[in-house]
C-alpha cells in the first residue's frame, strides 16, 4: 500500500515538474498533479486485475484441455 502512495507522489511530482517548465497557469499544473496522482495510485490495481483474469482464463483452459484428454483416454480403453 505504501508503494502506491509513493508512486502517486512521485507520479504528482513529475507532473507537476513537467507543466512547471510549460509556463501554465497554476490551475491547470494542479489539476494535471492531481490527476497525474490519481492515476499513478490507481493504476496497478486494473493492471492487476487484468492479469489476474488472464491467469485464470489460462487455467480454466488447461483445466479444460486434461479433462479432454482424461475423457478421450477413458473413451479409447473401452
């Protein structure tokens, strides 16, 4: 947990540091920090959960493919 705060600070920090040197208003600068850190916070938890659903659908077909196999083995002895 501690890393995601730290990777939305430093998320916010490079944001911030990037429009700084753009010469932008200090609104504009804020809301993009703000953003900037939202996403850096929120962005291994999609990540995480589309890797996660993909890990299970690999499981779910090799699940699949050794009852194929144990079905057509138990078909061929008979």
């Amino acid at each position: 947990m501690i890393q995601r705060f730290i990777g939305a600070l430093v998320g916010a920090l490079v944001t911030f540091i990037f429009l700084w040197f753009s010469h932008l208003d200090s609104t504009a600068w804020a809301i993009a920090a703000t953003a900037g850190a939202i996403t850096s916070f929120f962005w291994p938890i999609v990540l995480g959960f589309f890797l996660v659903r993909r890990v299970k659908n690999r499981r779910n077909d090799q699940i699949q493919d050794e009852v194929a196999r144990q079905v057509a083995e138990q078909n061929q002895h008979r």
